[in-house]
C-alpha cells in the first residue's frame, strides 16, 4: 500500500490556531490585548505538533515492533 500525503490547507492550520489562541485567552482570564501575542504562539503551538506528528508518521515500521 502506497503512503499517501494528507494535504492541509491554511483553513485547517487556521481554525486550528484560533482554538489554541482562544485557549491561551481563556487560560489568562479573559483578559484583552494579548490577541496577536496569543495568535503567534498558537501557530508555533499547532506548527510544532504538526512537525512531531509527521516525524512520528513517517518513522518506519518494524515487524518485531511492540
């Protein structure tokens, strides 16, 4: 069986962002004026768990795996 990539689009990256920005807010009480901050480490946030999820991914598979 071929290895397909799965393609995202900015609208997956995006509304994935906007849920972790919107946690980062929630998280500091709701409080106003962080917006771009927050914006700029979610999308580090969702870059780095996409970047850990490909890497895993892409890991060769071993029969005598557990």
């Amino acid at each position: 069986m071929k290895d397909e990539a799965i393609v995202q689009t900015p609208e997956d990256y995006t509304a994935e962002i906007a849920q972790v920005a919107y946690s980062y807010w929630e998280s500091r009480g709701r409080e106003d004026g962080h917006d771009v901050e927050d914006w700029l480490l979610a999308e580090q946030e969702v870059i780095r768990r996409r970047s850990v999820q490909s890497a895993t991914e892409r890991r060769p598979r071993h029969a005598n795996a557990a």
